[in-house]
C-alpha cells in the first residue's frame, strides 16, 4: 500500500470524536456498492465493492469511507509490525561460552549475547523439562 494511502488509511481508523457534534458514540458500518453495470439481479463480485462507513452515533454524520481492500492492506501492515522479527535461537559457531553456557542451562551467552533458548521464566535458566 503506498504510503500516502497508507496515512490516509490511518487517520480515518484513528478518529475517535465526531468533527459536528464533538460525540465520541461512533459506530462501523458495512456497505456493499454496485460499482459495475449489471442489474441488482444479475451482479458478480467483480461488480460489488464492499465499503466500511464510520459514523455517529448521535448526530448521524458520516466521518469516514474506506474500502475494505484499504482496511485489509492497513491490518497486514499492523500485523507485520506487531509481530516483530522472528528469534533464532542457538549458539553462535565456534563460540566456547556457548557451550559452557548450554552446560549450565543459561538461556543467553554471557559472552555473544546468543540467545541459546527462550527465558520462559525470566530469570536467565532453562527450566527443567
């Protein structure tokens, strides 16, 4: 997604106040838009396009129109970024703290700063399995 649709994407997803009546009871709505040419009776998918409307609750304004493709690519970007880089775990090659640190169950090397298994329980020690 680029990234000018992208923060437009985001500050719509952000509001959180109504700009006419200052409410903060705002409600998503999905709508469903015959985009193509067919009758109603004779629709495809390609001929609908599924729309995600805010709006409040109180005074009835509409705040904010999305396509669902807009919310989809805006979620896959949260979710890569929630979900961080992936840990590897083990010991650096040739590294003989590593192996004295395995030794001693020690989660991490004192001396690489390898990361030789996950510290489940905060204290630095494997537990015992």
């Amino acid at each position: 997604m680029p990234t000018e649709n992208r923060s437009n994407t985001e500050k719509k997803l952000c509001i959180r106040d109504c700009r006419e009546c200052g409410s903060t009871a705002l409600t998503w709505q999905t709508h469903n838009k015959n985009v193509g040419h067919a009758q109603h009776s004779r629709l495809t998918t390609q001929d609908v396009q599924c729309l995600l409307v805010l709006g409040c609750d109180e005074c009835s304004e509409t705040l904010a129109v999305l396509t669902a493709d807009q919310v989809a690519a805006w979620l896959t970007d949260a979710m890569q970024i929630i979900a961080g880089p992936e840990i590897t775990y083990g010991p650096t090659p040739g590294c003989k703290h590593c192996e004295e640190a395995e030794r001693c169950r020690l989660t991490d090397c004192p001396e690489c700063d390898a990361q030789l298994h996950e510290d489940v329980n905060g204290d630095g020690v494997r537990p015992d399995t």
